[in-house]
C-alpha cells in the first residue's frame, strides 16, 4: 500500500469513527497497519488506534500500540514523532493507573529536543504528570503541572487542551474539598465547549457534565448533580465511552446514597464496577468500594464495609493512593470507634495522622487539617495551598511551608 492509498485509508477510517461505527474504523486501520510500507502513515494510524481504544476502554490495547507507536517513531528518527509515542506511552499507563511509569514517560518527552511540533505537546505532557502526581496524591506538584498545563493552552491558544486542563482542576479541587473551585473549572471547560466546541467530539461536553454532576453531588445540589449525571452518560452511551459510562454509574449510585437510598446505589455500584474492573480502572474501583462501604454503614452491617475497607486498601496500597488510604483509616476509625474497639481505633488514628503529615495536608498557617470539609482554599505561586481565610487574615511574604522544608534536617 503505497503513500496516497494509506492516506486514503486512515480518512476513511476517521470518518467512520465519527459516525460512530468504530468496530468498522478499527477493521480499516487494521489492514493498513497491516499493508502500508509508508512508516509517517503507520505512525498515523498508530494514533488513532490509540485514541480510539483509549475512548473504549481498551486500555492494555492502546499500551500494546503504543508501543509499537515508539519503534515506529524510531525507525523515522525524528524527535516529533518519538515525544509524541513518548507521550502516547505516558498516557497507556495513565490510563491503567501506573503513575510513576506515566510521570517516568513525561519526563523523557520534556527532556527531548524536538522542534515547535514537540512544544505544542508539553501542555499535553503537563496535563498527563498532573493526573499521574494527583493518582499518587501528590497534590502540590499535581497542581503544579496542571497550572503548567494551562499555560501552555493560554500561549498555544489551545481551547480543547484548556478544557481537559479544567476538568483534571475540578478533579483536583473535588478531591481536596474545595467545593467552590471543583465547581468553577468544570462550569468554564462546559464554557469553553459551548463557545468553541462546535467541531469538537462530543466527549468534551460529557466530561465537562460528569465533572460538574460530581460537584454538585458534593455541594448537596442532588437534582443538578443528577441532571448533569445523566446529559453525561446519554453522550457516553451513544459513544460507547466505556470509561465515562463506569464514572457516570458511580457519580449516579453516589447520588441516591447521599439521598439514604441504599437499595438503589447498591446495584449503580456494581454496574461501575463491573465496567472498572473489565477496563482496569483501579483508582476508579477504589472510589466505588469506598461508595459500597459507606452504604454498608448506613445500613450498619459493619463486617460488610469491613470486608469493602480491606480490597480497597490492597488497591490504594497497590497504586500509592494516599488520599484513599486516608479515607478508609477515617472510616475504619468510625466503625472501631462505634464496635467499642480501642485499640484499632488507636491504630487508625494513628494512620490517619501519618497520610495527613505525608501529603501536607494541612494549612501552615492555622495548623487545621485541608480535606476535611468543604473549605476555600488558595494556592501560592510555589502550589502549596492554604485556607483563603488565613491568607486573607495573616497575609504571607512567602510560603511558610517552603520555609519550614528548608530547614528540615536532611533535606538537601
């Protein structure tokens, strides 16, 4: 198959993958892999195979092409094309929850030197190592890539990459509970579909919805939470976005169980997980256990949520999710505390101080916890955050936990 011909091909592909007949895209893309000689064509249709299962859900797929991606891009020699396999790397593994791998990756396309192609990339790069660090809750240099991430998109004049980047911000937010700004930066990334989306894929309008239903969710907005929930899995379904689709299941069994409807989050947690477990979202199944666990406490069976607590601490232990593990000593402290079990209690709080202190999560300023109710909160230019009622009381001629860290024996 000869230049023009796999040119040919690949847009035949693109235009059935956009109207939706994807299993048809992947057949034609297939035989091109298959017969083109023309290594920039293969390299092409490399990527969209990789979008496209990343889009399914496929995930251990869209590594395998990835790789094949790399030897491709080598065989080119050309820096562009080996950021962008690099990138696509980082991304496979982003996907399967293997964080320090991805930021490994992130790392070797920022430190190429390729031409103004391989730039426009590092927003994308950023974008990736900030939802790695945030898997790993490292919050303070997730924040920091993100707002590089920004930067970028502002400079690069990148709406849908600026989308991505707010959406990832109100997961950041959400996670530490700020609730306000969780809100805030998946209302302007539905903004930005609104104003500039018009021949963008539909994805970004289902992410922007999901991100929102999740703050709403948390701010106690149930019918606002549940309106964007379902504009978001109508979009998933038509798409057969697998991965937004378990979110959606999630954020829809989060919703009843905040009304007290147990009976009907039950079987919405098992459908996500059904769908985590087939694509290999463990950060995902780790969010709906600790979902199921809670119900099981409302319903006061405290075995069961026991029996939740231990798979996901194999899992959070397993990824390095430190905010997870953070949450389930907090609900192994409450169902302790109501057995009568002193010492595991103890354990528990004890733990619970240890994650705390480990993920800075406290304000150095007032010395009170950060993620432990809904708080405003502001970063400094260095991404260490604070209560905004502290800054604005005491006011800063630099970060104090820069400071602190500075002095700390055995820093270097």
């Amino acid at each position: 198959m000869g230049q023009d011909q796999t040119k040919q091909q690949i847009e035949k592909g693109l235009h059935l993958y956009q109207s939706n007949q994807t299993e048809k895209a992947l057949r034609v893309w297939m035989r091109v892999l298959e017969k083109s000689a023309d290594p920039a064509g293969r390299f092409r249709v490399l990527g969209c195979l990789i979008t496209a299962h990343a889009e399914m859900g496929r995930y251990k797929d869209m590594l395998k092409f990835a790789v094949v991606q790399i030897d491709t891009a080598r065989e080119l020699e050309d820096p562009d094309y080996l950021t962008e396999s690099y990138l696509n790397l980082a991304r496979s593994n982003e996907k399967l929850c293997e964080f320090q791998k991805t930021i490994s990756y992130c790392k070797t396309c920022l430190n190429m030197q390729g031409t103004t192609v391989s730039l426009q990339l590092n927003g994308q790069v950023s974008l990736s190592m900030g939802n790695a660090f945030l898997g790993l809750s490292i919050f303070q240099k997730a924040l920091e890539c993100f707002e590089k991430a920004l930067r970028y998109a502002h400079n690069n004049d990148d709406k849908m990459l600026e989308c991505r980047v707010c959406c990832s911000l109100g997961n950041f937010y959400a996670q530490i509970k700020d609730y306000e700004k969780a809100l805030f930066f998946p209302c302007k990334a539905a903004e930005l579909v609104n104003d500039y989306g018009k021949g963008w894929s539909l994805k970004y309008r289902a992410m922007s919805q999901y991100h929102m239903a999740v703050a709403y969710r948390k701010l106690g907005r149930l019918a606002d939470a549940m309106d964007c929930c379902e504009e978001s899995m109508k979009i998933a379904l038509q798409h057969g976005d697998r991965p937004l689709q378990a979110l959606c299941l999630l954020c829809f069994a989060d919703i009843h169980r905040s009304r007290k409807d147990v009976q009907t989050a039950f079987p919405r947690y098992d459908s996500s997980m059904s769908i985590m477990t087939e694509i290999g979202n463990r950060l995902g199944l780790i969010q709906v256990l600790l979902g199921m666990t809670k119900c099981w406490m409302i319903r006061k069976e405290l075995d069961k949520a026991l029996e939740s607590i231990e798979k996901a601490q194999e899992l959070a232990e397993g990824l390095g999710n430190k905010l997870g593990l953070l949450k389930l000593h907090c609900l192994c402290e409450r169902i302790y505390r109501t057995k009568g079990q002193q010492q595991e209690l103890r354990d528990h709080v004890v733990k619970f101080h240890e994650c705390v202190e480990e993920m800075e999560l406290y304000c150095g300023m007032c010395g009170e916890s950060i993620g432990e109710k809904n708080n405003q909160l502001q970063a400094l230019p260095c991404s260490h955050f604070f209560h905004l009622k502290c800054l604005q009381t005491n006011g800063t001629r630099g970060c104090p936990n820069c400071r602190r860290l500075s002095v700390k024996p055995g820093y270097v």
